[in-house]
C-alpha cells in the first residue's frame, strides 16, 4: 500500500472514531478495535493522536 493512501486510510479512521465518540459520547478500545478490524494498540495510537490535537479526552477504559 502507498504511504499516501495508508495515511488517508489513518485519517478516515480516526474521523469516523470521532463520529462514534460524538454519537456515544464513549467508547472502548477493544469495540473500536473490532469495529475497524484493527488491533488495540493502533485504536490506543489514534486515540493519543486525537488526544493531542485536542479533540478528545481520554480516560482509563474509553474516550
């Protein structure tokens, strides 16, 4: 896969968190992970990514 469209795949991704998050108001690592068939750790990894630009706030199990 191109890096290009690895980095777009990254970033729909956590787009479409951010929508569950709005929708839920909270969601666990593990259901994102199964929702988006990825593992935990690339879930934990956008969730320090959104974190950090400020568009969400983590807590021990969940957003």
């Amino acid at each position: 896969m191109a890096k290009d469209s690895k980095k777009t795949l990254t970033e729909e991704r956590r787009r479409r968190i951010l929508e569950e998050l709005r929708r839920r108001g909270a969601v666990r690592t593990l259901d994102l992970a199964r929702f988006f068939s990825v593992s935990p750790m690339t879930i934990r990894n956008d969730l320090a990514v959104l974190a950090r630009r400020g568009l969400v706030e983590r807590v021990h199990g969940g957003a």
